[in-house]
C-alpha cells in the first residue's frame, strides 16, 4: 500500500478541487485552485493545465508542490507535499486519456504528476472547541444553502 490512504483517496475524488501551491522564480508562493485533481495511483496524485502557465512555468524551475483538499461541508481534507513532473510524450497521451475515461472533455495544455511524499489531514479548528462533524455539517449546509438561495442562477 501506497501513502495515499482510504480516505484521503475519497476526500481527493469527492472534492476534485485541489488548491495547487508553487514557488515564483523570486520565491513567493503561488496557490491556483485546479478542479482537475485526482488520483493517479496510491503514491501520486495528478492535475492538468487548463489555463495556468505560470503554474507550469513555476514547476520547471523548482518541482515542489503542496495540494491542499478540503471537504466544504466536513471542514476536513490533506495537504500533500510532492514532487512535480509535468508529463510529456507517451505519458502526457496516458493521462489524457485517464481524464477521457473520467468523462472530461475540456482541452488540456499540460497534466502534472506529483508523486506524494508527505501527507497530513487538516482540521478545522471547530473540532477543537468541541464540535462534532454531524453539527459542522449542519453549520455549511445552512451556511451555503442560505447562499445558494439568494444568489440568482
């Protein structure tokens, strides 16, 4: 069995939306939301290119990356900190079609494989004042409910 457990393999399908932190070539962090994270495997996770070259651009020059994914409802995900390999030629063509069999149709510039090595869970600190998880569920179901109500479609 591969780093990735049980359930942060759920967490990453459920939620597909990783939030990706690079490092600028002057050092400062970058962070872009990627609704294409899935796993790969039980060591690497994997996110594609839409429209993000500076995303790329930062890999190239420095292959560390962390995702983080969080469950909206729960207040509960992983941070997994890896290495970044942005897949050309015979692998690039596999994880294109890795993305087809999930049904994605949109055109992809790049897809990224990052081999996990560390992984964390994060937890709202609402667990720590003694709520429980049916009771924070509650809270962001109301919360984005009342949201989604007002908001027009």
């Amino acid at each position: 069995m591969g780093i990735l457990t049980d359930d942060m393999r759920r967490i990453v399908e459920e939620q597909q939306l990783g939030f990706i932190a690079t490092v600028c070539a002057d050092g400062t962090p970058n962070l872009s939301p990627k609704g294409t994270t899935a796993v790969w495997d039980d060591e690497h996770l994997v996110f594609a290119d839409i429209c993000s070259p500076g995303t790329i651009a930062n890999l190239r020059g420095n292959p560390v990356v962390e995702i983080n994914v969080v469950d909206n409802l729960s207040r509960k995900g992983y941070r997994f900190k890896g290495t970044a390999t942005v897949l050309q030629g015979d692998q690039f063509e596999q994880a294109l079609a890795f993305y087809r069999k999930r049904g994605s149709t949109t055109a992809k510039q790049h897809v990224v494989l990052v081999k996990v090595e560390r992984a964390a869970p994060l937890i709202s600190p609402a667990y720590d004042q003694g709520q429980s998880e049916p009771q924070i569920k509650a809270h962001w179901r109301r919360y984005w409910h009342a949201l989604w109500s007002r908001s027009p479609a």
